[in-house]
C-alpha cells in the first residue's frame, strides 16, 4: 500500500515502544515510579544513551516528570501539554483532518445514544436533553448581541454535554484533549469563527432532530459541520502559505 | 553527571525547542525548508551544541524535524505529534475494558465505512487491504487445523488491526497501536472462555460485508460483532 511508509525504526522509536508497553500493561501507572535508567538498559539491553533520550521526549510530551530530581514519575494524562497538541497547526497536513474525523466518530455515537435514549426514556436522557435546550435558548441571545465568547463557552458545553452523557470516561478525556487543541489552533491561525446566526441554528437544528429521534440525521449535521470546518481551515493555511 | 547538571540541561534543551518552535511558528523556518546547521544554531542561540543536538533529536522523533545524514534538517511538512500525544495519554489513564471497546468500536466502524466507500469507488486501489484480510482468513484456517490459541489470537488482532490501517488515518492507527495490549487481552480472555467454532465465518461475514458495499450491512454485521464481545467480556467479569 502506498501510503504505509517502509522505513528503518530508529532504537529510539523501539525504546518508546516498550516504554509505551510499560505503562499501557498497567506495570506502572500514574503516581507511580519509573525505573532507573540503569535498570531499563539492562532490561532492554539497550544503551543507557537512548533511554535518556526516550525519558527526555516523554518529559516533554508531558508522560513522564523528571523535573523533582527524585526520579522519574508516570504523569496522568492531563499533564499532556496543549503546546504540544498545537505543533500540528503549524505544519498543516492532513494530521488536522484525522483529528476532526476523531472528533466526529465520538460524537456520532454519543448523539445516537442520547438519542436512542430519549426516545425510549431511560437513562437522564430528558434531563440532558432540557440542558441541551437551556444552552440553545442562550446561543439565540447570544447570536442576537453578537456575543462571541459567549457563543465560543455554549458552543462547546453542547458538545460537551453530549459526550458527558454517555458517560465513557475515554470518550471524555480524547474530547478535551481535543478541545485544547482545536482552541489552540484557532488561537494561532486567527480562525474566523462561524456567523453568530448560522452557530445558533446548527445547533437548533441538531437539537429538534434529537428530540424527533432521527439519530441518523443528527449525526449527519455534525458530519457536515465537521467538513465545513475542515474546508474553512484549509482555506485558511493554503493562504497563509502564498 | 550531577543530578543539577542535568536538570539545568533539560531546561535548556526546552528553551531550544520554544524558540525552534517560535520560529516555525513565525514562518521562518517553513515546512520542508532547511534549517541552519547545528553550529550555525549554536552560535544563534548562544547555546551549547550538545543541547541543540538534543532539541532536534526530540524534534526528529515528534515527526516535527526530519535529520538526514549529508542533507541536514528540514522542517516537516507535517507533524504526527499530536496522534503521539494522544495515544500516550490514551495509556497513561485509567480505564474500563468497556470504555476502551467502546472506542475501538467507533474507530473500527469508521475504518469499515471508510473502507467499502473507497472498495466500491475503487475496487483495484484497495484490492491490497482486501486480499490481505482475505489471508488472514487463510490463516484463521491455518491456525484452527493447528489448534493453536496462540496463532489464533494473534491472526484475529491481525485482521482488525488491517481495517483500522486501511482506513489511512494515522490517528486511528496510533490510537490502535495505544490499546494493543488491552486488545490482545480482550481477544484472548474471550477466546479462552468462549472458543468459537464460527470464527472463520465470523470474520468473512465482516469481509464480505465491505466487499458488498452496503453501508448498513457493514454497521449490522460489525455492531453484531462488537455487541457479542461486549457480552462476553461483561459476563467474564461478574
């Protein structure tokens, strides 16, 4: 296939690889101490040089603390900077794309369950569905006095109540790795927002189409919010290059 | 070295990568553009080359510099850091079996989708992703004459593992390559306490959905696969 690139791994890369291994195992975890340099050489039978390297690029990335000069401690995953999310931006390319399209996939399903749940009344489907309201009654205020900031906060806290209510905790945490990201980005490329009307109605359109049950149109809006986006985005880094 | 040497050089090769990425940032260092050598850097910064050594080799392994020997460094034209982060952050969390099958659900369907789209539109162009989940539905056979747990699990991770790459999105990948070891976990604890005798067909089902190009059939067979393992993992647990 052609976009599968055949490369040599560098011993640094395989490094990462069992680090990755270490922790993903659950053989250390968060809070946690990591082992000395020394050791892990041994184990991996591996020069000491590229284990500093491979603790070094995880500090950086936020995975690890070596700061304290106590050793090495395994971080919680909301130590992962923004900056570093940010770096795609700068460079453009398709990693921007794949990172909507993540987005997008997450809240497909937690659309078609808040749906499906409403529909057939279990869970606090009418409770979310009544905040989800509450928000859209303020993007309408909020479009009328051009209010962007106010439209950025309900903006996200509609989304963000969806992806809530599912109640996956993994679902969560990629969805405001993602908002700081995205925020970021906005930041550095100057991004024109929406037109204050068209936010607030996307987002009444979404709403009724929860609450008539068509799960299937609803995630459809998204999709095409999704690819407007992408397209406004585009648009944006093609000028920044001429 | 001391233990302050080496913290006061780790903050060096931190104040190297902010003013490397301020001058991406400012556009002047462009995307596939040379940077200047390691000593016309170390003159710049009025820093030592060892540390800036460091900040490009970082840099290199965050897919945002890209070393050649003979040719120098050229900025990236674009960065797979992000997908990096992310799935460092996928490991470095909690988690439910639940939750993460969830996500592999919502990513495997997208990569199914994306799959029979591009297969329908181009069937000569994916031919190389299908025939390979076509051999390892070969090896599935293989693996059943062999009676062997081991292969099967191995040659089941294959198969979901060939849709998620045929999907082309890094982030998929990467998030895939994140959950490795709670995939082979899953496959195995069901496949120990539930062996199944359909696996084969299990699979072709899901093979000859995409090859069909119906969307729905794609989603009902795939959703049919997950709730199964869905019930599986939850009736191991209590």
């Amino acid at each position: 296939m052609d976009n599968q690139k055949i490369y040599r791994r560098t011993v640094v890369e395989q490094v990462m690889e069992r680090f990755r291994d270490l922790i993903s195992s659950g053989e250390y975890k968060t809070g946690e101490k990591f082992p000395k340099e020394s050791i892990l050489a041994e184990r991996f039978g591996i020069g000491r040089s590229s284990i500093r390297e491979a603790v070094k690029i995880l500090h950086y990335i936020g995975v690890l603390d070596s700061s304290t000069g106590r050793g090495t401690f395994v971080c919680d995953w909301k130590n992962i900077s923004a900056e570093v999310l940010s770096w795609t931006c700068l460079l453009g390319g398709k990693d921007y794309h794949e990172l909507m399209d993540l987005r997008y996939v997450i809240e497909q399903r937690c659309i078609s369950v808040l749906t499906r749940e409403y529909i057939e009344k279990t869970g606090n489907a009418l409770e979310t569905v009544e905040k989800l309201e509450t928000i859209v009654n303020e993007l309408e205020t909020a479009a009328g006095n051009q209010d962007k900031q106010v439209l950025m906060n309900e903006d996200f806290e509609f989304h963000n109540l969806i992806i809530q209510h599912n109640a996956n905790p993994v679902f969560s945490m990629i969805y405001q790795m993602l908002r700081s990201f995205f925020l970021e980005v906005n930041k550095e490329m100057f991004v024109q927002y929406q037109q204050p009307h068209d936010i607030f109605q996307e987002h009444r359109t979404i709403l009724d189409l929860i609450k008539s049950g068509d799960a299937r149109r609803a995630s459809d809006e998204i999709f095409f919010h999704t690819e407007d986006s992408k397209k406004r985005i585009d648009r944006i880094l093609a000028r920044g290059s001429e | 070295m001391k233990q302050e040497d080496i913290i006061r050089q780790r903050t060096v090769v931190t104040q190297v990568m902010e003013e490397m990425r301020n001058r991406i940032s400012s556009g002047e260092y462009k995307p596939g553009e040379k940077i200047p050598t390691e000593a016309e850097l170390s003159q710049m910064f009025g820093i030592g080359r060892s540390s800036i050594r460091e900040a490009i080799k970082i840099f290199n392994y965050l897919g945002v510099l890209k070393s050649e020997t003979g040719m120098g460094t050229r900025v990236c034209e674009s960065a797979n850091i992000t997908t990096k982060a992310l799935s460092w952050a996928l490991i470095a969390g909690a988690r439910t079996p639940e939750d993460l099958l969830e996500l592999r659900d919502v990513i495997e369907r997208q990569s199914l989708l994306l799959l029979t789209r591009t297969f329908k539109e181009n069937p000569s162009g994916e031919e190389i992703i299908i025939l390979e989940l076509q051999n390892i539905i070969q090896d599935f056979r293989k693996a059943l004459e062999a009676d062997s747990k081991k292969d099967i699990i191995e040659t089941d991770y294959r198969f979901h593992y060939a849709i998620i790459r045929g999907s082309g999105n890094e982030v998929f990948i990467r998030i895939w390559e994140a959950l490795r070891f709670f995939l082979l976990d899953e496959i195995e604890k069901v496949e120990t306490l539930f062996p199944s005798e359909d696996i084969i067909s299990e699979h072709q089902q899901i093979l000859d959905a995409v090859m069909s190009g119906d969307e729905q059939a794609v989603i009902d067979v795939h959703s049919g696969h997950i709730n199964d393992i869905m019930k599986k993992l939850l009736s191991i647990q209590s």
